[in-house]
C-alpha cells in the first residue's frame, strides 16, 4: 500500500566542493521545493511518408530544474554561496568542466531514509522579494540539473 509522506522536515542541502565531496550544508529558510526527481524523456520522430500515424520513440532525460522558495537571508552563508553561484556561473566547455555542485533533497519520511541527489548549478534568483509590512523577504532559486538523479533507497 502506497504511503502519503508529509513535506514537513523535507530539507535540500549543497555539496559546496566541486568536484563533489559528500558533506553537505543544509539550506535554510526553506519554504518549498518543486522538482525535485523531475524532469522529462526527451523523444525522436520516427514517423516515415508510408506511416498511416505518428510514431516516436524515446531519448534521453532531461532532468529538469529543481526550484526552492526560500525565506531570504541575505547574511546566511548558504543563501550567500547560491548568489555566488548564479552570479560567477561556470565558464569554459562542457567537455573540460570537472563537475557541478551536487544539491541532496531528504524526504520526511519517518524511518525510512529517502532521499534525491542531483549535479546542478544555480540557473535563476529571483531576485529579494519584499511583499509588503507584514511579509518576510523571499527568493526563488532555480537550480538547473545536470545529469542523473540518484536515489536512496
């Protein structure tokens, strides 16, 4: 029987070595987290002049982009090194680039450790919102994956 695990206690932290090392600094302030896992399977037209319909067949993923709404904090260091990220991008090719910053996303879900690993880089910030006298400031990331999620279990 299939399980509804709550969001609440779900949590994204940074690897902030690259090559990635395995120790992670948690993300605070953290509000929502959408796409996590996500993404989509690419596809090739495979329709020829005698077909009598479309026909297509798949490709490779494209794992999308994780966005995380947070509380922003414009003094905390975690908030700090995602600006950095979207603000100093890496440069040079894909072929000699030696890797992303991996981003881990742990799942509330009681006894049983589940979690999504990512390679991705800093795509977007929405830049502080400040909503008004009675809200907090907020930003958006969007943290664009690049390669394969892992999962655990």
């Amino acid at each position: 029987m299939a399980v509804a695990w709550p969001a609440l206690g779900t949590t994204i932290s940074i690897d902030e070595a690259y090559p990635p090392g395995g120790t992670y600094t948690l993300i605070g302030q953290v509000l929502s987290i959408n796409g996590a896992g996500g993404g989509e399977v690419g596809e090739r037209d495979t329709t020829t002049l005698a077909s009598t319909v479309k026909t297509n067949f798949p490709t490779i993923p494209d794992n999308g982009t994780c966005e995380v709404e947070t509380n922003y904090d414009p003094t905390d260091a975690a908030h700090k090194f995602l600006a950095l990220l979207k603000d100093s991008p890496p440069t040079g090719s894909a072929q000699s680039y030696s890797g992303f910053n991996n981003f881990k996303v742990v799942f509330a879900s009681g006894t049983t450790a589940s979690s999504k690993v990512f390679p991705g880089w800093v795509k977007t910030m929405d830049g502080a919102e400040a909503g008004g006298p009675e809200e907090n400031l907020k930003v958006t990331w969007g943290i664009r994956v690049s390669g394969a999620n892992t999962s655990t279990p």
